[in-house]
C-alpha cells in the first residue's frame, strides 16, 4: 500500500533527476504530488464538429494520421505537418519546432489531439497536447476533462498528469476520511478520497464542483482551527489590569466632544480584555476619522492607572510624532509625559529615553520601529498599542509584545476588510469595528476630472484657500522611482508657487527628506503657516489636519483603491465640507473602474471589497505580511461563502473538543497550519 510520506521516487518513472526538478514545484513526496492539483482543465469529453470550431479557441480532434511532413517555411523555423482524417471531414495538425515528433506519428495510428483553432478552410490545429491511441480503452481515458497541472520544463503537466494518474490507481493510506460521517451529511460535502480523485479527474463539471468545494471547505477548517491552536496556546496568561481607571474617567470627562456609540461600544470591549486575567489581543478596524485614537489612549491611560508602562508604536515618523505631541497636549495635564522614540533622535537622546523606560519613569513610549530595538527595554510593560497595523509584519508585532511579559495588545487598522475575511487573517485576535464616523462630517465630495480642467481647479483651489482653508496635492510614485516621483513633486510644488499661487505659502513633503525636516513641513502645514502641502504619497497614513478640506491627487489612475481612500480620508476631518478631486485620465477599463468607485463611494468597506475582486485577495492583504500559509485551492475573495460555512464548523468541532478522537485526523492537520505559521514568524517575515 502507497503512503502519502513515501518519496515520489517510488514511482515509475521518477528517478534521481527528475525528483530534484519536481521539488522546485514542492513536491516531494507522494502527499505533495496529490496536493499539485490543476490550475485548470480541458473538456475533451465532447468532440466538437470540425466545422463548428472556431479561430482562436482550444479545441480537441480525433482522427487518423494520413501523412507527416517537415517543412522550413522560415531559417530558424520547423514545422511538423500532419494531415488527419476525422469522421466529419479532413483536419492539419502543426508542431512548431519538435519535428523528433515525425517518427512516432506513423500513418494509420489514431491520434487525439488538442491545441488552438488556426485560420483558413481546413481545420488547422497548433497542438499543444496530443495522445496516440493503441486502442479502444485508450480512447475513453482520453475522452474526458483532463487536468492541466503547472509543470517545470523537465516534468510537462503531461508527466505529472501521469504520475498523480499512477498514484490514484494504487491503494493509498491516508486519504482516509477525517470528518465524521455525520457532519459531512450536515455540510453536504464530498467524501475526502473521491475529492482528492475528482479534482485531478473529474466525472463531470459536477463532480468537479464538488471535489473543489470540499477541499476548500477543508483548506478553511484547517486554516481556522490551526489559527486558534495558535491563540489558545498564546492566551494564557496575562495581566488583569485594575477595575479603577481615574485617568482615563478624567480624560474623558474633560474632551470637548462626546465619544459616538461605536466608540463607546469597543472601549468596553478592551475595558473588558485588559480586566481579565488573559493577555488581550484586539484588532481594532475602523474607517479613516473614525476616531481610533481615542480608543488607543483609553487603553494607554488604563495601563498607566495601575502603575504599568504603555506604548503606542506607528509606522511612519510623521505619525509617530503627530501621536507624540497629540498625547502630550492632551495627557500632561494629567500628569503623563509621553517620551518619542524615533530613528532620527540623536545618540544622546535615544539614551536618555532608554533609561526612563528601562527604569520605569516613562509610562508612555510613543514611536516608530526604533521601538523593536533591542536596546528598548521596559520595566513593566502593560500594554502594546500599535497603529495602521497592515504597515507592520506579523513579527515586528511579537518583538514589541515581547519586550513585556504577555501585556494586552491591541492593533488598530484603517484597511477594512470583510468581517469573514478579518476573522480568517486575524483568526488569532478578537475583532472590534468603529462602524460610525464622528457626527457632524459631511461626505467628502470626489469628482475625477481631466486636464481640460485643471484650470477650473485651480480657480476652485483658490477660493478655498481664501476662505481659510488648506489643501494637500499628491503626486503619485512614478515608474517605481523615487527620483522621478520626488522630481514630479519638485517641479509641481515649484510650478504652483511661481505661476499659480504666488500669493499663499506652499510646502514640499517627499520621502527622501530628513525625517526632522518632514516634522517640520508637517508642523508648519498643521499651524496653518503652509496653505498648500504639496507631497509624495508619505502623507497616506493617519496624518491629522482637520482644516485641510481639499485633496487634489494627480495622476489618480496610478493609484490602487485602498491607497486612494486613505489619501483621501486626510481630508473631512473637520466640519466644513471637504473635496477631493482625482485628476486622470484613466485608459484602461480597470483603471476607469476606480475612478468610478471613489466617486461614488465613501464607504471604506465597500471600496475594499471592490478593491478585493479588482486585484484579488494576495494582492490587497499581502497574506505573507499576515503570516497566513499560502492557500493552496481556496480563493478568499470568491470563496467567502464557503468560508462561513466551514467557520461554523470550525465553531462547532472546538465547542466538542479537537482533542475528540474523531477529530485526530482533522487535528493533525491543524497542527500543520499552526506549525508553518511559527515558523513564518521565527524566520520569514
Ligand atoms: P483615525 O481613526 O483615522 O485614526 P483619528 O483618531 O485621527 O481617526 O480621529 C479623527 C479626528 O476626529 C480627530 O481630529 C479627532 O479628534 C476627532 N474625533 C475623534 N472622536 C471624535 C468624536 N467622538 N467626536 C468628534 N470628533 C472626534
Ligand atoms: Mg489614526
């Protein structure tokens, strides 16, 4: 009997050679070579008349070789010509450079052959995939929907269609069922081992469908249990912060606006994480201006309140220290000075800083990366805050959790994903969504416009500004170049100062600028010196101007959707109506697709989703980033349905237990999951 452990060598026909070049696809053993399943197929289980084929299709002919000639239309060139009688007509089959072919395509012999439908009144065939059939039983095998495996230049998908073929006709241990029968009829799922058959040969379309339902089912189950392994092992222990929170109740009492329900809603969640005695781990997603530091320093105060240190680490040093001297304005008169650690501090000062954290006069660190160093060690660190978390990799998160002895955590995003996928992606964490906007925020009004009217925005531009307001102009990465995009940003910032608005202050933020020199251009955009911020994109992230209420963003088209929200959620934060104007001129339909959705769409999650089915799911995320395995068969983005169901599942199997016996199967699979995704984070990321 065949083990799914055994080397693929066992098989006929892979010898030393050709198991080296198979591993560059990852298979090596006999599981690996099941789990190779097709990236597509061809149906070949109804031949279509001759005269019905179409140029440019794939199409399969079945005939009788009549005669096989070489021919040199071209130096260079070879071409294999064979003429095919068929049972409805004559047809020419032409290989381009394998004339070593000739020998085999003896006339006589029946050949079934597949490949593109070429011009003229003969059916020509360029193949790509043919079969001499010797006899009857042959036909059959070939008459039917074959895989199409991706393949290296050694083993053709052929090859390995004939390995997984080899393999399936064997008696094999461990593709037993591990499902329980009960909950397979619940789910109306296909059995394990007929799926691992039907998706390498399907009976039908049917059958097919099924096949790949389970095994995305199971990719799911797997991928949910194997996550929460993760966060059961993880949960143990923690600290129970105190009940009494004084700061926190003096802070809020003091704001000058009331907090929205949402807001409310997820500070009694970490209210209630941070009081238990299991270390908190939360996901906070909340649109941009939804008011997610308020939420972030709620925490921080309740740490603070029983005696503990706390930190706030963002991704960029504009955010970092707009963080800082927000905290600072707003906590010192509680009695709490938040200390800013950044890579631009000089020797001396990081020194300084270290001190009061290593022994514990600094209660509130604020800061970027320079955070993770391992110079920064903290007394007694009681809780991790970390913001726009999609910046960070899962490992950059642990070194800062690890400078603690299991503080809370809580993460804060402003990339919204669809809840199903959120729970997947952070099957780890709890999740909280801020679903509310401040009261008060009118829609941002988006139009997308064209050179023709530029000048008409410049006219509009003017008056805003006139009337007080502020107003950013992004230019976007050109050409992948920072030297192009910070030229585009120069010549543009340069152009408005000396030929449009000689009147009023315009500033440059580019990311190749001293981080001081940034603070400083930010500072002095944020007092209202600078009428006009003229940058690259490093304002995406979290920068805060409430009077800054027009969002110019040139060459739109270069931007995806995500990016485009948060450029332009730097804009509405205050209470006048803001604008943003997207100047393109899109060519492409996806490209026109964006502009249409940002114009009528303010709605983060709708945008998101849209974003998902434009450029699909490992695009957006970035599933390494989140240190999920990569998926095999599922798809995250066509497949959500599928991925509720097995979370149901997943709901139910660890409300019986996983340590059931009739789970040890599906168990060990977990643990696999849960095994890739340590060591994503010890050595990958
Ligand atoms: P984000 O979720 O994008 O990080 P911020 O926390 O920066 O949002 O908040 C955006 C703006 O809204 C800030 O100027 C903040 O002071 C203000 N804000 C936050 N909560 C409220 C509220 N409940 N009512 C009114 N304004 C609020
Ligand atoms: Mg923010």
């Amino acid at each position: 009997m065949l083990q799914l452990q055994e080397p693929i060598t066992v098989l006929k026909g892979i010898g030393k050679q050709r198991a080296l070049d198979l591993q560059k696809l990852g298979i090596v053993t006999v599981g690996d070579l099941l789990g190779h399943y097709p990236y597509r197929y061809e149906d070949r289980s109804h031949l279509k008349p001759l005269r019905d084929m179409q140029e440019g299709d794939t199409e399969t002919v079945l005939g009788t070789i009549v005669q096989a000639q070489d021919l040199y239309p071209r130096r260079g060139l070879k071409l294999l010509r064979v003429s095919l009688r068929c049972a409805d007509g004559n047809a020419v089959l032409v290989w381009f450079n394998q004339n070593h072919l000739k020998g085999k395509l003896q006339p006589g012999l029946q050949i079934v052959a597949t490949g593109k439908v070429g011009k003229g009144h003969v059916r020509q065939i360029s193949v790509s995939d043919f079969e001499l059939l010797e006899d009857a039983d042959d036909l059959r095998s070939f008459q039917r929907i074959i895989p199409v495996y991706r393949g290296t230049e050694r083993n053709s998908s052929k090859a390995i269609r004939n390995y997984i073929e080899q393999v399936l006709q064997q008696e094999i241990a461990g593709l037993d069922e591990f499902l329980p029968e009960e909950q397979i009829g619940q789910y109306h799922l296909l059995g394990y081992r007929e799926a691992v058959r039907q998706i390498h040969f399907p009976d039908d379309w049917q059958q097919l469908n099924m096949a790949r339902h389970r095994l995305v089912f199971d990719e799911f189950l797997e991928l949910t249990l194997g996550l929460q392994l993760h966060s059961i092992i993880e949960k143990k222990a923690g600290i129970a912060h105190e009940k009494a929170e004084p700061l926190a109740g003096r802070f809020f009492r003091q704001l000058p606006f009331a907090l929205t329900n949402a807001q409310k809603k997820v500070i009694l969640e970490i209210k209630k994480d941070m009081e238990r005695p299991t270390a908190m781990k939360r996901l906070v997603q909340g649109d941009v201006g939804s008011g997610k530091t308020m939420v972030a320093v709620y925490a921080l105060l309740k740490a603070v309140t029983g005696g503990y240190q706390a930190v706030l680490m963002a991704p960029t040093e504009i955010l970092a220290e707009q963080h800082y001297l927000n905290l600072k304005g707003m906590l010192e008169p509680l009695g709490v000075t938040p200390e800013l650690l950044t890579g631009s501090l000089s020797k001396k000062e990081r020194e300084v800083v270290y001190d009061k954290l290593r022994d514990g006069n600094c209660k509130l660190a604020v800061g970027t990366h320079a955070l993770i160093q391992k110079q920064v060690q903290f007394a007694n660190l009681g809780v991790v805050v970390i913001d726009e978390q999609h910046r960070f990799g899962v490992r950059q998160r642990l070194a800062l959790e690890n400078k603690g002895r299991a503080p809370d955590v809580l993460v804060m995003t402003a990339t919204p994903i669809p809840r199903s996928l959120a729970l997947t992606l952070y099957g780890d964490m709890d999740l909280s969504i801020i679903d509310e906007l401040p009261p008060g925020r009118q829609a941002i009004k988006t139009y997308c416009i064209g050179e023709a009217k530029r000048e008409a925005l410049y006219h509009f531009l003017g008056q805003q500004i006139a009337a007080g307001y502020q107003a950013y102009v992004v230019c976007p990465l050109v050409e992948e170049s920072e030297k192009m995009d910070l030229e585009n940003a120069t010549q543009l910032a340069d152009h408005l100062a000396a030929n449009v608005f000689p009147q009023y202050a315009i500033g440059l933020l580019h990311g190749k600028m001293h981080p001081r020199d940034k603070a400083d251009i930010m500072e002095q955009f944020r007092s209202g010196h600078l009428q006009i911020l003229v940058s690259t994109t490093v304002i995406e992230v979290g920068v805060d101007v409430p009077n800054a209420n027009v969002m110019v963003i040139e060459n739109a088209e270069r931007f995806g959707l995500a990016q485009l929200h948060q450029l332009r959620g730097r804009v509405g934060r205050g209470s006048s109506q803001a604008h943003c104007f997207l100047v393109a001129e899109p060519k492409t339909d996806e490209g026109k697709r964006r502009m249409t959705v940002m114009v009528k769409s303010s709605d983060g999650f709708a945008i998101a989703e849209e974003d998902l089915l434009l450029r699909g799911a490992g695009e957006v995320l970035g599933t390494r980033q989140h240190g999920l395995p990569d998926l095999k068969i599922a798809d995250l983005v066509h497949d959500v349905k599928i991925l509720e169901q097995s979370r149901q599942l997943a709901a139910e199997i660890t409300e019986i237990g996983l340590e059931q016996p009739q789970y040890a199967g599906l168990r060990q699979k977990a643990e696999r999951v849960y095994q890739r995704r340590l060591q994503l984070q010890d050595g990958q990321i």
